[in-house]
C-alpha cells in the first residue's frame, strides 16, 4: 500500500521537514529571439516577481535568495542580489549567486536545503538563469593588455607606441565556449563519442528527440506546464509559452547534418538542446514554517547526491553512477520510483546512460557492483518533454526538473520522484567534470501529508 510504501524511509527522528512550496519559470525561448534585447537579471527578476504573485508570501518572509548562473554578465556578477532587489526585495535579505555549470540551480537548491536545515533560514528562494542572446565576448589577450596598458601611459609618446604595436590579429574576439577547459572539446563533441562507445544509433538518437517533442508538444497543448509564467517583454508582446518545441518527424531530422563530429557523428543539431534564454525560481521551506503560513508544500525535499567522473571519457555519465548511490541513500529501488525527470542535453547522452544502466558488464566493471543498476520505465520517463525539446537555458533548468516532478507526482498520484542532471565543469579533487545531481522527490497531497521517502514525499515523518 501506499501508507506501507511511505514507511520504508521516511522515518529520521531528528531530520528537519523541507518542503517545496512552487516553482515557477518564465518561458524557455530560443536565443536570439524575444528576448534578445533584455538582460540575465531582468530574466531572473521576472522569474522572482512570478513566483511571489503565484505564492502570495510575504517578502519578509524570505530570509534568503540564492541563483545560479554559468555564463556571468559583468555588470552584474552577484545576478541573486541585483534579481532581488528589482523584484522588490528588502535591502536587508541576503542574496548570493552560485555557478555549477548545467546543475547550478541544483546547486541553489541544495545550498537553500542546507541553510534550512542547519536552522539559518525558514524559508529561502533558490533559481537560476542563463542568457545566450548576448554572451559576453572579449578582446583577444594582446588586445586586452594593450587596452589597459594605454590606460596606465602617461605621455602621447608612449600612447602612440602602443597603439603602433595593434596588429590586426589582436582585433579577433574570444567567443565563449561550451567545453571542458581540461580537455578542451565541446560537449557535443562528448555526446557523439559517449553515443559511438554504447553503440547509440543515428536513429536511435533521432526517435528519443521525436519523443521529447511530441511529448511537450501534447504536455503544452493540455496545460500541465503550470509552472510557466506570463511574461510581459517591454516593447514586445507577452510571451506565455516555450517557442523550443518543434513538430517534426524522423524524415526531417534525418536530413541534419552531424554538428560535432564530421562526416560520419550522430549528434546533430536536431538530437540536442538548444542555445536558450531562460529564468526559474523556487520557494523551498522548512515544513513548519510553510504549514503556519498556511501553504500547501508541493513537495517535500530529502536526499541528494553530487558526483563526478573522468571528463574526458565519462563526462556524461553520471546518472549511471549517481542512481544507485541515491536509492541507496534513501532507502529505494528503482522500482520504487513513480516519476524521472533527466536532463536532456543530447538525445546520445540520455540513451548512453540508459544503456549503461542497464549492462551487467558496465556495472561490474566500472561501479564494482554485481549486477546492473536498471533502467527507467519509458512510461514514467520524461513524460512532458524535456531540454531537448522545452529548451535548456543552463543554469535554469535544475529548477525546472524539480518543479515538473512535484507536478507529475500530483497529476499522476505518484509518491516518489527522481531528477537526475549531467553537468560540464569541475570538482574538487583529482577528477573533474561530469557532476550529477540526483534528488528523489515526494508529492505533497495534503497540506501536511507527503506520499514517498527520501527525494519528496506525502505523510509527515
């Protein structure tokens, strides 16, 4: 039964309740569309003023903000504290921005899971952002060098020495790059070696791709996207849905060229995400407090789990890695869980895992297991879409995983959820790169009542 099911793990005397409240999100566009003329943190704004009008709580009630951000805009290098305070924030709330690259929303919420839980805060809000519309390009080194140089000359004569030692390679811009900075290729080009090492097909690659779509496709056309906000864009009309989503067929994407490896690669511009504008937020709280103010938690967060593999060969691989310790953490099999959210970078990279997941040669040799660790049903996988399809704006899709698991478990009277989100960057230690977050989630029927154990859940502790 259900009530049997709850008892499995959910007993922790001495374990503080953290609820989620809402989440919310402003649509995922394309880069280089609506939002082009805005700002990060007229995004993440945007994404603060949603979700205080969705909640109604009261903005001294907040003790915290934390956003994520990858790609960082200079004029505004803590994009948490700027957020705030356009949102109408008190100057008196604490805000900070943290960056762990396709995860750094993960990392929002679990740092807001950490200061309620240590007893710091009863009620923080936690998001991310990311803008690629306008991704800040430099100068070249020399140029740079030669700029500031000129800026510290004291006579014309040395201002014009400078300026004769221009050359017109110093004019080339350095463009930021989606790659690992200890290898030096791009994820994408990961994705297509990760896919050829597991025997992922072209085809393959191309029937998860025509899913995510149709799914978000049917997940947007019946209104189950209800953490997307309406968002007035100055000048422009009001944009209320992602514009990512794309009815295709696998004739069509078919006819795509690889991206990355040439001639003969399978990730393709049709089997990835795409470049995205984008902002979430989250109100996560310690059960108590949400309870007085008379919120009904969507869900309740427990156990998760970061790790990180070789970023050369297994950049990607963490959710084969990660699953097993999270069960484990809290108290689950995989068959325990209602509903899985992945991160969709590349249409390979999903497929790569599952096949991983699912060989007993890849879990004796590489996790020292016995056995394999097991794959998501398909019928409980992804069922609304996912980045490929909705889009990925970095440092904002965390937030939306955990918020779309809270809602499946609720429509579809689940108990337990599982998000799961590979990440370029590095770690601490002597390996660095693919970090993966695993949460495991329980959906909140009743204002005090959870279903599940150990990632979000419905019955009290």
């Amino acid at each position: 039964s259900a009530q049997t099911k709850s008892k499995k793990s959910l007993a922790r005397p001495g374990v503080k309740n953290i609820v989620l409240v809402e989440g919310v999100r402003t649509p995922f566009l394309l880069s280089g569309t609506t939002y082009a003329d805005l700002m990060p943190h007229d995004l993440a704004r945007a994404a603060l003023k949603g979700l205080l009008q969705k909640t109604g709580v009261p903005k001294d009630a907040v003790d915290h903000i934390i956003y994520g951000t990858v790609i960082q805009e200079v004029k505004t290098s803590n994009i948490a504290r700027e957020a705030a305070l356009g949102a109408g924030f008190s100057d008196k709330i604490p805000a900070h921005t943290v960056t762990m690259a396709c995860i750094s929303s993960n990392q929002a919420m679990t740092s807001a899971v950490g200061l309620i839980a240590a007893g710091q805060c009863d009620a923080v809000v936690a998001g991310g952002v990311e803008f690629m519309s306008d991704v800040p390009i430099r100068h070249s080194r020399k140029m740079r060098k030669t700029m500031l140089s000129l800026n510290k000359a004291k006579t014309l004569g040395q201002r014009l020495s400078l300026m004769g030692s221009i050359r017109m390679a110093h004019f080339a811009p350095e463009l930021p790059a989606v790659a690992e900075f200890s290898t030096s290729e791009s994820m994408g080009h990961s994705a297509d070696r990760l896919a050829a090492a597991f025997g992922v097909s072209r085809a393959e690659q191309d029937e998860f791709a025509l899913r995510s779509h149709t799914l978000a496709q049917k997940a947007q056309d019946a209104g189950l996207l209800q953490d997307v906000l309406s968002f007035k864009v100055p000048g422009r009309d009001i944009v209320s849905k992602d514009n990512g989503i794309r009815p295709t067929s696998m004739e069509q994407l078919g006819k795509l060229k690889p991206s990355f490896v040439k001639p003969h690669g399978t990730v393709t511009a049709g089997n990835s995400s795409f470049l995205t504008d984008g902002a979430s937020a989250v109100l996560v709280m310690s059960e108590e407090k949400a309870l007085a103010m008379g919120f009904k938690p969507k869900a309740y967060l427990r156990d998760f789990v970061y790790v990180s593999q070789d970023p050369k060969d297994q950049l990607l691989l963490g959710p084969s890695y990660s699953t097993p310790k999270v069960l484990e953490k809290a108290g689950l099999s995989l068959n325990d869980i209602d509903v899985f959210e992945f991160h969709e970078a590349f249409a390979g990279q999903i497929m790569a895992n599952l096949k991983a997941m699912d060989s007993d040669w890849f879990g004796q040799t590489y996790m020292g297991r016995k056995s394999k660790v097991g794959t998501p049903p398909m019928d409980k996988f992804n069922l609304w879409g996912g980045s490929l399809s909705l889009g990925h704006p970095f440092a904002a899709t965390g937030c939306r995983l955990v918020t779309t698991v809270a809602h499946r478990l609720q429509k579809e009277g689940g108990q337990y959820g599982l998000v799961a989100a590979c990440a370029a960057g590095g770690q601490v230690g002597p390996t660095r790169s693919g970090v993966v977050l695993y949460w495991c989630l329980y959906t909140c029927l009743d204002s005090n009542l959870c279903i599940g154990p150990a990632f979000f859940r419905v019955t009290p502790w």
